[in-house]
C-alpha cells in the first residue's frame, strides 16, 4: 500500500507526496507527458535527444548534473513511445536542492547550440551501439514497422534513422520545450524521507511561478485492426538464426491488460514456463525463448521471440511457437493460474520496497489517469479467471494480427 | 529568490546502519540476520566458497551451479521449477571468483514450502544426463551469440592478455571447453564444495522466530557438514607482453575500447582511496573522462573506469564503444587524462562534489534490508563488519587533493596498460 497526498499548485503542476520516515533519502520523479509517439515522422527520435538536451543546463544553473552530485544525489532519465521520466534520488536532507534544480529546467533552458551538437553526436553513437552494431539490434525498427502501418508505434524512441537526429534545429528543441515542458503537462512525485508540509513549502517557492502552459492532448490515428499476416525475412550478420512474432494486443488501461500480462508469465516466466519448458527444455527446438509485452499505453504488441537450435528448420520453429501458444485458448488449469497470482503477488511486493519504484509508479498511474490505482493494480490481477485467460489468448493468438520477423543468418 | 544560488547543502558525517545480527547453525553455519522491513517478504542468500577458483576445468563452477536445479532425487528439473514458481518465489544462481551461491526471494508466508526443497538442491543433485546435454547445448549457443558481440570479444581479449589462459581471472572459454566437461566432474565438484561446512547464509527482511527457527531445521543438520575450500590453491598470472592488441571488425560502426592493468584489491591499504581516484578520473556520470570523451567530443554513449577487488588481485579498468573513426581519439583522451591526474592538484570544488556524490552513493547503498544485505555479503568476504562502513566514509570524507595525485601517480600508469580495441 503506498499512501500519498495530492497537491495541485496554482499553475496547474500536480505534486504527489509518499511519505516514508524508514528511509533518509528522498526521491524526484517527474514525468512530463510526452514521447516518442508525439513526434513528427519526418523528425523521429526527437523526444529521446530532447532529454538529453535537458541535463545541458537551464536558464539560470549551467550543470544540473554536477550540483545534483554536490547535494549527494543521482540522477536519470528515460524516454519511452509513451512518456519522458525524469528522477533524482538524494539525501533527504538536501531535498531542495532537486527542487531548485527541476524548477529551473522546468522554467527554462539554456539552449546553447553547442550543446545541442554534441548531444546529437553522444544520441547517435546510443543509435550505433544499441541499434546498428549489435546482432539483432535493427529488430525493434523492423518489428514496429511490420506491426504498426498508422500509429507512432511504428517507430522506436531512438528514431527511424541516424539523419532525424543529425538534422535537429535548435528552434524545433525551443518549440518542443514550450510545448510539452509545462506545469500543466507534467506530474511530479516526492517520496522518501520527506514531510508534505515541507514539501509544499517548497513547491510553492520553487515551481509556483512557472507560467502554466497547457495539457496536450495525444490525437494520434488509432492504428486500424490487422486483417492480414505480416513476415519480413531477413538475412543478416547474426550469430543464429531467430525467429520474432509481434501479435496486436489491448491498450494499457483495458479490462483485459492483467490477463494478458499473466498469459506473458505462463508462457516466458521462469523454468515452469510454457515455451521454456515445451521449446527449449522438451523438444528442443530453440535455445532461448522469451515473451514480453511492448508496455504502451496504447493499443501494444505481444512478443515472442527465441534463437533457433542448429538443425532446425525456421518453418518448424514458427509452427512450434504457434502450437505452444495456440493451446492456451484451451487448457489453462486454476493451479497454473494460483502460480501467476502468487508470482505476481511477490513481485509487487518486493518492487515496493524500493522508494524510487513507488515513486515512478505513482507518477505512471497518474498519467494514466488516477495514481490511486496503483494500489488497487494488485486486486485486477487477483480477479483474473481461467475463462478470462483463454478468451484472451484466443483473441490475441491470431495469425492475422501478428508481424513475424525471420533471421536468416549469411 | 534567486535562482542561480544553489540551497545549502548538508553533508552527511556518519551513516545510521541496519543492526546485524550473527548467530549459528547447529551445524555451525553462520548466519546473518537484518530484521527490518514493513513487507512480509524474505531474500535469503547461501553462499557456498565454490567459484572459479576452485574449479579443475573451466566452465565446471558454473554448470555445477546451474545444474543443481535441473534435477535432484526424486524430482525432475521441471518438478523443481514448478514448486519454487508456484509460491512465487525467485531463484537466482550465480558464479563468482571465489564464490557461488542461491538468492531466493519470497513472501514470508510460502518460505516453509520453499526451504525444504533448497535443501534437497544443497544435498541430494543428480545431474540428469539429458539435462546436462541441453544445459551444454544452450550454453554453446549463448557462447556463439556473445561472440557477435564486440565488447565481449574486447573483454575477453582483455583479460586474457592481463592474466593469462592458466589463471582463473584470465581464462576465457573456447568452443573446446564445452566437450571436455562430463557430469562425473559435477559431481565430483558438487560433493566438494557444496557443504555444510563451506558456507554461510544471510536472510534479510521482515522476521521473526519462526523464520529463523525454520532456517536451524532446515538448514541445520550436521550430516551434509564436509570440508572448507583449500586455501592453498595457487596460480601466477602470465601477462602478455604486447600491450596494444587490436581485432578488426570491418562491418562495425563502432569500436569497443577496454584500457587498464591489473592492480591492487580491497586488502592493501590504499584501495579505498583508490576507490575515490577512480570516481574522480572515470568512475561517475559527472568524471574527467566522461566529461571530456561524451560530453565534450561526443565519441561515446558512455565511458567508465571501473576499480574491481578479487580474492587474488584487482582490475583497473577503462571501456566505452566509441565511433570507429575516433577510437585512436578516444586512447589518446584518455592518455591526456590520466596526465592531468597524475600531474595537476584536483580543486577543492571538484572535490567536494565527488565526496558527497560518494556519501550520496553509499547512503543508498544500504538504504532498506535487501540492499544492505547484499553490501554486508561484500563485507563478510573481506572479513570486515558494519564498521566498515562508516569507516570507508571517513575515507571519503578526508582524503586531500595530495593524495589523489600521489595515488594516480602509483597506480595510473598509462604505459603499463593493456589497451585493447575491437572494431
């Protein structure tokens, strides 16, 4: 159970306070509402450079990460299709000191070019190390691609391609800035060691006086329903072959989001998993198997992906999966469902006791419409039935809503 | 107010600790005790002195630990699988220099479904024959994949030249390792080092009684009590005298870059120190070389030195991926660098902000039961307690700006350093 309170100042910025005494840190989260899925798709890759651009000093303070160090604190970002998250973890005792630090990137940016040109070069060499010179490493253009013909998804948060993020101008980071960067379009969370009081003392002084801005709505094309079967060969420089399938799946906030979740667990979760134990343990077929959800907010993709044994054929290997997954339309057994409850169970148990979770999960449930929900996230999955399971495997394990992509290796 | 003034900051003098509690077994295992925690949770850790030290062949340390599972009298590796994934419990294995050891996670609640058949691990594992040869199989695929992989090859190439094929810490696997292991070597391995009398086990979380009392019955019987880790095996490092080594890779856009020399560990004096020298030059987001090599040139992602303490020796090491046209750059940034440590006097404020970035980080390092106790288990293996703790602080917090130069100018010794690229 996380308790918080809720603060709205005037200019419209949330704040939430989870107040834990155990702990002599304190934790900033702030995520701002937007992500790769708002960008322009000619100039993919944007929301991601921006973040960086955010750590390249602010109006009035040149080295946000340097004075964060000063006070005993860390810091990191994330960018995904959907958000940009922002945390600071630091003494409790020098908690202003993110609070002067947030504001002031909030209110403005520097927006020095020459540090718009080296970021851009630092983005470039992620794009190279993560998406270019790893086997496999373009998977997530091609899949996205594949999977998604209107929606952002279509592209991943590092960018469609090297040029998008070399051809950024200064006066599209201003604009975006004060765009999406505004009181309004933002929640924040302090946790840890910290008062409410205190911590609205603070709010006030530091956040109180940044102009409000607006909340910007997401009108993004509803990608239409897959009617066909999507396969991309490809033959690359890859170790082993490996076979990837992209099945449509529902969007973060609907009724079948905790079964889905659990048909992940069943099948790639631990060596009792389904493909494991069939695939790799029993027949064989892969060395590795994995299944894992694309996490969006809106409407997502299920993945299945695993590395073919030698001698197998990739025909085989795609029937196997197929077969594997197909059969929990039909035979789910309310042990196997006792399993993925308990597991769940434990796991946001133990994902609890870390302050810097609680605080990016609060902020995430607001986003997604009520931080409450955080605390009830736990009952949705325990309401899960065998019935529910194998209606939703059916509808997500249709061949006519899935990508599939191949790795032939040269 | 003004904007551009920072708040005062505190800094932290000392650090408030969990309590840790010792007790034994009956059969004389120690176990560590850190009872705090609001959740009904339980991470329990038994760590075996049975790493890559001991191991006669390379690979057997790892297999025995992985294999384990896979089987035990009476139940198969899937029977073994369902029970812990039933309660919801997390079993993680893992494979060091010195040690190997089993993490369990788990509601307090299933503990006394799950501590009974971590016992029947311990003692009764039967390596399965058809077991093995898919553990064998997946393992060599593993094996192909990694060595895609530039950095991995660049570590490899690393340690071997630091090391040497014969010693432990140099060692890298081939192809023909995975043929020269059979499950009679497991066993022989398993029956050695996997004991009673070779262990010791840490529980943190919220406890009581019970848990504790479950542990001695469990855990506490004096018939799988066996024989302590020989402390008299030995082997020399046989460096290699070519310090520049490079793979070319033509297809890669980038180069992995791995820098560095063998170097003290946590039992000489100066490590500590050392520690602090290594966060200034690269050991931090906010260091000299990420500074200079990400955040000035653009070259890289990231670029880290890293200081690593083993039983027997120590690591100094430097890596990044780094464009392919700037990797000759990037060796030379660095040479630069460790120049300007070696001959200029760090100023007061850069060394104020690495002092509270280290305090900042050793706060939360202990921060809560879970994480306190996987720091404690680093203590135990150097034979220190919670003392050590604050006493690393008082390091941090008095170290001079003198010492940071001596300390580089011992051990931060460009010409001495392997640097390897691969790209």
């Amino acid at each position: 159970m996380i308790h918080f309170e809720e603060l709205v100042l005037p200019n419209g910025l949330k704040i939430l306070v989870h107040e834990d005494p155990s702990t002599p840190l304190a934790a900033v989260n702030i995520l701002y509402k937007v992500g790769a899925r708002d960008e322009d798709s000619s100039r993919t890759g944007f929301a991601h450079l921006f973040e960086h651009f955010m750590f390249e000093g602010s109006v009035n303070i040149p080295d946000f990460d340097t004075e964060l160090q000063i006070a005993g604190g860390d810091n990191n970002a994330f960018t995904s299709n959907d958000v940009t998250n922002y945390y600071d973890i630091l003494p409790a005792t020098n908690l202003e000191t993110a609070f002067w630090l947030e504001s002031d990137r909030m209110l403005s940016l520097d927006f020095n070019i020459d540090s718009l040109e080296t970021q851009k070069k630092v983005v470039c060499e992620e794009f190279k190390e993560h998406y270019i010179n790893q086997p496999y490493g373009d998977v997530w253009h091609k899949l996205s691609a594949l999977a998604y013909k209107v929606h952002p998804y279509q592209w991943p948060t590092i960018g469609l391609e090297l040029s998008h993020v070399e051809n950024a101008k200064m006066e599209d980071v201003r604009d975006f800035f004060y765009k999406y960067y505004r009181p309004r379009n933002a929640v924040m969370v302090v946790a840890g060691g910290v008062k409410t009081k205190e911590v609205e003392k603070l709010a006030l002084k530091w956040f109180g006086d940044i102009p409000s801005g607006e909340l910007i709505p997401h009108d993004l094309p509803k990608e239409p329903e897959q009617t066909e079967e999507r396969v991309l060969v490809l033959h690359e420089d890859v170790p082993l072959n490996a076979i990837y399938k992209a099945y449509k799946m529902c969007d973060r906030r609907h009724d079948d989001y905790q079964a889905t979740d659990f048909i992940r667990d069943m099948l790639s979760t631990g060596d009792s998993s389904r493909l494991y134990h069939e695939l790799v343990k029993d027949k064989k077929i892969f060395s590795s198997v994995a299944a894992y959800l694309s996490e969006t907010i809106d409407d997502g993709i299920f993945i299945i992906e695993g590395k073919l044994n030698p001698d197998v054929s990739m025909d085989d290997a795609d029937a196997a999966i197929i077969n594997c997954i197909t059969k929990l339309s039909d035979d789910v057994s309310e042990d196997e469902l006792q399993k993925v409850k308990n597991k769940t169970e434990a796991f946001l148990t133990f994902s609890d006791t870390n302050i810097l979770n609680r605080a990016m999960n609060l902020a995430y449930y607001d986003m997604l419409g009520n931080a409450a929900d955080v605390n009830t996230e736990i009952d949705k999955y325990m309401a899960v039935t065998t019935t529910q399971i194998k209606r939703v495997a059916k509808n997500i394990f249709n061949k006519n809503r899935c990508s599939t992509v191949k790795y032939f290796k040269k | 107010m003004n904007r551009t003034q920072a708040p005062k900051i505190k800094t932290v003098d000392a650090i408030d600790l969990l309590a840790v509690e010792q007790i034994k077994l009956d059969n004389g295992i120690p176990v560590y005790i850190i009872n705090s925690g609001e959740q009904e949770i339980v991470k329990i850790d038994f760590v075996f002195e049975a790493g890559k030290w001991y191991e006669p062949k390379n690979l057997l340390a790892d297999f025995v630990n992985r294999m384990m599972r896979e089987g035990v009298k009476g139940k198969s590796a899937k029977e073994i699988a369902d029970i812990f994934e039933f309660y919801g419990s997390n079993l993680e294995s893992s494979v060091s220099f010195t040690n190997a050891g089993f993490q369990i996670y788990s509601l307090s609640k299933h503990l006394p479904h799950i501590l009974p058949l971590l016992m029947e691990i311990f003692t009764e594992a039967s390596f399965p024959e058809d077991e093995f040869l898919t553990m064998l199989n997946n393992r060599k695929q593993k094996h192909t994949e990694r060595l895609a992989k530039n950095d991995y090859i660049a570590n490899r190439n690393f340690l071997s030249a630091m090391w040497g094929q014969e010693h432990p810490y140099g060692r890298v696997t081939e192809f023909q390792d995975f043929e020269n292991v059979n499950t009679g070597q497991l066993k022989d391995f398993y029956s050695s080092y996997y004991n009673a009398g070779n262990c010791f086990i840490l529980i943190a979380g919220k406890l009581d009684d019970a848990i504790i009392k479950s542990l001695n019955s469990v855990f506490g019987a004096k018939a799988w009590l066996g024989a302590k880790a020989p402390h008299d095996i030995n082997y020399h490092p046989h460096p290699n005298a070519e310090l520049r080594q490079h793979t070319e890779k033509k297809d890669s856009v980038q180069s992995s870059v791995m820098i560095g020399n063998a170097t003290i560990n946590k039992y000489h004096p100066d490590f500590d120190k050392l520690s602090v020298v290594n966060t200034v030059f690269g050991g931090y987001f906010g260091s000299r070389l990420m500074a200079n090599i990400r955040e000035e040139k653009g070259y890289t992602y990231g670029i880290f030195s890293s200081l690593s303490s083993y039983q027997h020796g120590g690591i100094l090491e430097i890596s990044a991926e780094v464009g392919k046209e700037v990797s000759e750059a990037t060796i030379n940034e660095v040479h630069n660098e460790i120049k300007a440590m070696r001959n200029e006097l760090i100023d007061e404020e850069e060394l104020d902000t690495v002092k509270n970035y280290l305090t900042g980080r050793l706060m939360r390092s202990v921060d809560g039961p879970m994480k306190y106790s996987d720091v404690y288990k680093g203590l135990i293996l150097y034979g220190r307690d919670s003392d050590y703790i604050n006493e690393y602080l008082h390091t941090i917090h008095t170290i001079t700006a003198e010492e940071i130069r001596e300390l580089s100018v011992k051990y931060l010794d460009f010409d001495r350093m392997y640097k390897v690229t691969v790209g």
